[in-house]
C-alpha cells in the first residue's frame, strides 16, 4: 500500500522515515492519523504494535498492541506493569488485544522508547528473562572474553576498548539498545595518531564513519543498526582495521 503524505508537512515526513528505518509498517491514513504496525517476535510470543502518528501536532502515540499465545489469566500481571487504568483488554484469536483509553495524552519523541516500555512491561508481567531470550548476556560474555570493557542496563549496552601502536593510540566505545535481536547502535572513536593522520581518516571514511579533526586528534562516528549477534564482529572488524594503521 502506497501511502502519500503532504510533501510539505517535513516533520511528519522525517518522523515516518525514522519509523520506517526502525521496522514499522504504513498503514491506512485516518483523518489526522497515519497508522504504523510493527511485529516483535520474543521467545515463543507474537507481539504486534499499532500506533498512530497525528499529522498536526506531529508526535507518536501507542493505538493498542496484541500479544499470542497469551491467556486471560495472564492478563493481570502485564496490566500492573502498565496501569490498569489506562488500558482496556480483550481475547482475539490466540493472544490479547491490550488499547490504550486515552491515547492521544501520552506521546513519545522516540519510536525506540515506545517499543523498550512495551517490551519491560511485558518481561515483566511474563517473568521473562529477556537478556537470555535475545541472547544478549551471550554478546556481553563474547565482548568480554575479547577485551571490551562491557556495562548492560536492561535492553541497553556500552562498551570501551583502548588499542596502541607505535604510530598512535585509539580509543573506541559504542553505545546500543536492543530490540528483538537488533542492535541501534553509536560507535565512536577517538584517536590520537603519529604521523598516520591521512591514512586513518581515509580507513575511518571507508568504514562509513562522520569525521572531525583537530590539533592532531581524530574524532567519528557512526550510527548503525545491525544484528545482535553480529555486533561483537563488527567491533573486532573496526578494531583489527584501525590497529592496522597505528601498529
């Protein structure tokens, strides 16, 4: 489905492209709302969001979310995690249809935070380790064993790694939050080199990094999303090229 947007309206635009970029789905356009769907798979449960973008004030609102195989019984335990009062049920199909009442008096700037308080409060209300379910503490133990200092809050992670050489020191840290086994991740590196400034930005440029020099200190960065599991190989990659040019 081909949905059009008013070419015009570049807040509204730039707010479906992030969705978009983030996994979300356009749906149909209703008045001032233009409704977005993304489906989460976590462990052996089927989690589809619906929410809805309002086109005048241009900000992100949760419509409802339905989460398979899920029991009434079950249901309780997930509405202490989001407030009882603010959400109404009820069985469709396999699962649970959960809407927000008053969806139009929380609003998010983020698509990233509306997904992390979905996902914390059903790890929550279904006693699910969701660390183990992604296979995150797996990534943590692997950038550990190879020398990444590793700290973890919930679904988020950073990590630092020093390398020197004789032409230069680096200093590389990366920032992400995982959501159903991807990983929005920040990587940054500063880097102080010895006669190989030319060569290090060219290899940083090459590995799609945004540049900044000064006074002989390089600084970049870069936004990615990939794989958990390819993150620990990413980072050893970044690490072997840039540990080419400083050894």
């Amino acid at each position: 489905m081909i949905v059009e947007v008013s070419s015009s309206d570049r807040i509204t635009i730039e707010l479906i492209d992030r969705l978009k970029s983030l996994g979300w789905s356009v749906g149909e356009i209703s008045g001032n709302r233009v409704y977005v769907e993304k489906i989460i798979s976590i462990d052996n449960y089927r989690l589809r969001v619906r929410a809805f973008i309002d086109t005048n004030k241009h900000t992100l609102h949760v419509h409802s979310f339905h989460i398979e195989p899920l029991k009434l019984t079950d249901v309780d335990e997930i509405l202490e995690e989001l407030d009882p009062e603010e959400w109404s049920f009820n069985k469709e199909g396999g699962g649970v249809l959960f809407w927000r009442n008053n969806p139009h008096e929380y609003k998010y700037s983020d698509p990233k935070k509306l997904e992390e308080e979905l996902l914390e409060a059903l790890r929550l209300g279904l006693k699910l380790d969701i660390s183990k379910l992604l296979g995150l503490d797996e990534v943590i133990h692997e950038l550990v064993e190879i020398g990444w200092l590793t700290l973890s809050k919930n679904l988020n992670i950073e990590g630092r790694r020093c390398i020197t050489g004789r032409r230069g020191t680096v200093f590389i840290e990366f920032k992400a939050l995982i959501i159903a086994r991807e990983a929005e991740m920040s990587l940054k590196v500063r880097a102080y080199p010895i006669g190989v400034t030319r060569d290090l930005i060219s290899k940083l440029r090459s590995m799609e990094f945004k540049i900044k020099e000064s006074k002989g200190i390089v600084e970049a960065i870069s936004k990615r999303k990939v794989g958990l599991s390819v993150l620990p190989k990413l980072l050893v990659y970044v690490e072997n090229e840039l540990s080419k040019i400083i050894d």
